[in-house]
C-alpha cells in the first residue's frame, strides 16, 4: 500500500515549489500526497522564516504532531525549510520526538535522511530507555546544487498554474532580511535544465508558470556551451519554443530587485505577447535614507526611473511592491516620503509589513528602534492608501474583455476564479470541469479583491 504524505507548506512561492519537488523525491519510495493531514505517515513542514516569531509558531505546530506520537501513531515527522535552516539542532534539542530536520538546500537527500530515520528508530526500540536521542539533521550548504539531484518525473500534476525555480539565494544582504543565511549566496539553474522542465510542466496541463528566485531576475544560468543567460533571454527562448502554440503557457516571474532591472528584461515585457502585464518589484521605502540603511543599494531615483521605462514599453503594465514601515530610524519624514512614492505611482496591489527584527540580522542591532504604536499608525495609513490604490485599479477594469485563466473553486457552488493578465482573482460562473480553460470574458465589476464577469453563454453545458 502507498504511504500517505501531508507537507504543510508555509511563506513563499519559492517553498510552494519545493514542497512540489519533495513530494516528487518520495513518491519513488511509495509516498502519495494527501490533504488528509490525519492520515498520513509522513508529515514534512516547510517552512518559511520571513515572518514575526515564525519558529515559535513552527514549535507550536509540532506540538500537535506530538500528541498523535504519544498516542501511538506510526509517524515519521519532518521539519524543512527556512526555519529548519536557522533553528538546526534546537528544533530536535526542543521537539526529540522530530525524526528529520531539513534544510531547503538539501531536500534532495530525504530518501537517504528518511533511512537514517528510519534506522535510529528500529535501534530506539531494541534499546528501550537507555536509546540516544534521536533525529537527523541536514542543514548544510552542499556543493553541488540540489536541481542536478532531483527527479525529472511529477509526482503529481502541476494544476493550471506551476512554480518552476530559475534562482535561488541571495546576495544583496538587505539588513533586515535573513534569507542569505537561510538560503545561501545566489545560484541560477542551468538554461536547459529549465527549458525541459517548462516543457514537462505544459505537457503535464500548466497553462501558466511563474518563474520563481529570490532574486529571479538577477538569473545568469550558464549553459552547456559557457553562455550565460539573463531572465530576459530565458523567457524570449521559452517563448520561442512554447509560444505560438494550442497550449501556450503564459509567464510571469517573481521577485525582482530593483538593481537587476535591466533595458532588456523591460524590452521582454514589450516584445513577448505571453509574458503577462504585472511586475512585481520591492521597493520597501520611499526614503533615500531609509534605503541605504536597509543596504537596498538602489535610490528612488532609480525606482522612479525603472517604473517609467517599463511604463514606457508596456503601457498597460500592473505594479506591485513590498513596503516596510518602522524600519530603525524612520522619521516622519521619511515615512511621508513613502507615501508620496505610492501616491505618484499608483499600485494595483502591494504588501505592506511593521518591521520586525530578525536575530542575527544587522538591523536588529540599530539604534533608534520605531515603537510599535507609531509602527501600528504608520502602517493603518499606507495600507488605507494601497487599498484605495487596489479598488480603483479594480474598478477601472469594468467593460473591458481579458482572457481569464480559470485555476480554482470558487467560494460558492457553480463558482470558479481565475486569474486575469494582471494577477486579479476573476469571478466567472462555471462548473469545475472547466478549471484549466482559458475564457475571454467580460468584465462588469472591479472590487478591492475581485473583478466579476458576464454570465458566459454555453459554459454550463462544458
């Protein structure tokens, strides 16, 4: 009988993709996925550490998988990612009764770790009180890089969206932010290694897929002939070999710096009709001052500059950013300097976060840390000011016609969402049989989350 996985996947797209390629590494060794999470045999949480206290909200989950070991379950549990990464052998020091500690750099070994386990539990049980604590951790920075070590074949189908990695890492050591120590320095696959995965991914059904980096456009994979690549000649050959066809994919890609916006990726926006109208690209502040404390090693000059480029090539082009308030050090001034960059831009949608210090990170250590009370007023005003920003972009959208990529149930019965060019969940009344179609429909209403649509004539009957 297959073995039933449950992976609980937090924070980015870039841990959506790696839970996807775990359950692939396992599935030769019979695990199939399950959303049951009560049944499983095998629990991975993948984790993510961007957010306030995520490891203590991670220890609180296993508390749970605790309780389901105590009372006698056959259980093998496993904590990857970000948080598995920077808290190591204090998760197994905290929880003994976790089997595995993975870390996102060698996810690709857990055949391997899960024998490890596997054996330590079966000397456990024949030397009884007097076994070692137990658990496997492998949270190294390998040399060579887990994309060569994993499978070709999908362990389950992609859905009508896929995630597929070109970068990972960082380098850019924002001040606030713990990803180069949880993720590494900045490595980009292989162009052909992405190019057959992108084509596995579409005979598979995606009809959409995002390519996914820390830094995804600061890609420079390097092919079997020494060419480097950048993203924006990755996307013009996947276009020219994906594009043009029945099943053409649509591209998006995701996250970008500032710093690695360059003349030809904006030219890519211009120039490839899949690659989708939305961009977006972090700012976190308005201030000049603010940035160089947050080490961003971009000004708003240039931000500004960027904006009007793309602009420029891609009038119809949809904006979105991240914003940081309270960072150490902010002033008023320095926070109405951000305002005045999203009031001059105008964003279809943003994410907004107060400050939070990360340990280890070298903002933690600044003077002039903001309270919490000016960090809660701060950020009450800009988010009001995103989401009027979000509702008018919204509203705007009513009479026109897009292609709207049907993707997920809806809420209601006879209900599915999709998403249109400028990553705008879509309304359409439709029976789920016909989640993965692309449909041109008519747009009738814009909310601060949601366009609604015309009733499409002979959808009932598909």
């Amino acid at each position: 009988m297959a073995r039933k996985l449950y992976i609980k996947t937090y924070g980015c797209q870039m841990n959506v993709y790696d839970s996807a390629r775990m359950a692939d590494v396992l599935a030769p060794l019979g695990y199939a996925k399950t959303d049951s999470p009560e049944d499983a045999d095998m629990v991975i949480l993948n984790t993510c550490h961007i957010r306030e206290k995520a490891a203590e909200k991670v220890f609180s989950e296993l508390g749970h998988w605790r309780k389901r070991k105590e009372a006698g379950a056959d259980l093998t549990i496993a904590v990857a990612g970000c948080v598995a990464q920077a808290e190591g052998a204090e998760i197994l020091n905290r929880a003994p009764f976790v089997d595995m500690v993975v870390g996102p750099q060698a996810y690709h070994r857990l055949p391997e770790l899960l024998a490890q386990a596997e054996r330590q539990r079966a000397r456990k049980q024949s030397a009884g009180a007097k076994a070692p604590k137990l658990g496997v951790l492998d949270t190294e920075f390998p040399p060579e890089s887990k994309f060569d070590h994993l499978p070709e074949a999908l362990a389950t189908p992609p859905g009508p969206v896929a995630f597929l990695a070109i970068q990972e890492g960082c380098d850019k050591f924002c001040t606030f932010c713990v990803v180069p120590y949880t993720r590494g320095a900045e490595y980009s696959r292989g162009p052909e290694a992405i190019l057959a995965e992108a084509e596995r991914l579409v005979l598979a059904g995606a009809r959409e897929i995002v390519l996914l980096g820390q830094n995804v456009n600061a890609y420079h994979g390097e092919d079997a002939a020494g060419r480097v690549w950048s993203l924006a000649g990755l996307l013009t050959e996947l276009e020219r070999r994906l594009g043009g066809r029945a099943d053409s994919p649509r591209w998006r890609y995701t996250t970008s710096h500032p710093r690695e916006m360059d003349d030809a990726l904006i030219a890519a926006h211009r120039d490839l009709p899949n690659l989708m109208p939305f961009l977006h690209l972090p700012v976190q502040s308005g201030s000049d001052a603010i940035l160089k404390a947050m080490n961003r090693g971009h000004d708003v000059a240039l931000y500004r500059d960027i904006l009007a480029r793309l602009r420029a090539a891609r009038s119809d082009i949809a904006l979105s950013s991240d914003f940081i308030v309270g960072f150490p050090g902010e002033s008023d001034k320095d926070f109405e300097a951000t305002l005045q960059l999203v009031r001059e831009t105008g964003f279809a949608q943003a994410y907004s976060f107060k400050y939070s210090a990360r340990p280890g990170t070298p903002a933690a250590a600044l003077p002039n840390q903001v309270p919490e009370a000016v960090k809660d007023e701060r950020l009450a005003v800009l988010q009001t000011l995103l989401r009027e920003q979000q509702l008018a972009y919204n509203a705007a959208m009513a009479g026109r016609r897009m292609q709207v990529l049907l993707d997920r149930v809806g809420k209601r019965p006879g209900q599915l969402l999709g998403r249109s060019p400028y990553m705008q969940s879509v309304v359409v009344e439709a029976p789920e049989a016909r989640i993965g179609d692309m449909l041109d429909v008519a747009i009738v209403a814009g909310y601060l989350n949601s366009l609604s649509t015309l009733a499409t004539p002979g959808l009932e009957a598909a």
